[in-house]
C-alpha cells in the first residue's frame, strides 16, 4: 500500500517562515519523521511538494496504480486551487486535508478551503503531528476496506 504526501507553495520553506504558526521543523524533518511512522504502520510513502498548482495536477494526473491514498497540505492553494480540487477528485482516492496552523482560527480567507469536501477529514492546527495522524487514519482506513 503507498500513500503519497503532498505539500504545496512555500511549504519547502517551513524551519524558517512564520515559526509562530509553522512550527520549526523542515519538511525534511516532518519527512523523516513520516517515513518513521510509515514503517511501523508497514506502509510506503511517496513524497511531492511544490510552489506551482499545475504541477500539483501534473503530479496527481501520474499517480501510479499502487497508490491508494492522499494526504494533502496544499499550502494557499487550499483557499482558492479548483484545479488541484478537481485533480483530487479525479484520483478517485481517499484523502485527508492537513494544515500545520489552525486556518479556522486565523484569517477569514483562510477558513475555507475548497478541498474540505472532497476530502474524508481535515486535521488543522496540530503541527507536524497532522501528517502522522493522517497516515495513521488512511492506513487503517485502507485496510479495513
Ligand atoms: C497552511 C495554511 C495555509 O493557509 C497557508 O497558506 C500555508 C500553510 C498550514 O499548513 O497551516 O501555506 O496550509
């Protein structure tokens, strides 16, 4: 079973932006510590980050066959990206929406998301440990079904 992590703009930068709200870890970091956790849950990870929503899609439209679920940060393109929500739905996958910040409790154009609904959960304001809950919830989920 492979789970793919997608993160999008600027989330190459964590470790140095806005620490307050991001925490100080690098995505390196939170990689490491994913693959960690993938290995206890005995699942494959794959990673794809970038600043650019069509990429994103690019990345999505390839995704092998082997790829049964999505975790996604999908930075400010959250907010706004139809293009990366119709490329999620077209993966026909399971998906999970992580937030590193708690986008409900900053500013309003950040509380929505156009990706929430196409998603089965949104994990927002529990740092790094979001992405583990999220692969934790999706190889659990994946292998009841
Ligand atoms: C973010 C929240 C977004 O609003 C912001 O644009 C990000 C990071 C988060 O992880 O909290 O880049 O997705």
């Amino acid at each position: 079973m492979k789970i793919v992590i997608l993160n999008g703009p600027n989330l190459n930068m964590l470790g140095r932006r806005e620490q307050s709200y991001y925490g100080v870890k690098t995505l390196a970091d939170i990689e490491e510590l994913v693959v960690e956790k993938a290995r206890d849950l005995e699942v494959e990870t794959e990673f794809y980050q970038s600043n650019h929503e069509g990429a994103l899609v690019d990345y999505l439209q390839a995704l092998t066959p082997d790829v049964e679920g999505i975790v996604v940060n999908a930075g400010a393109i959250t907010h706004y990206g139809v293009s990366l929500r119709d490329a999620l739905i077209d993966s026909r996958l399971p998906i999970v929406e992580v937030h590193l910040s708690n986008i409900h409790a900053r500013e309003e154009f950040r509380r929505h998301s156009v990706i929430a609904d196409v998603a089965q959960g949104q994990i927002a304001g529990l740092g790094w440990q979001g992405y583990l809950f999220a692969l934790e919830y999706l190889s659990t989920h994946l292998k009841q079904l």
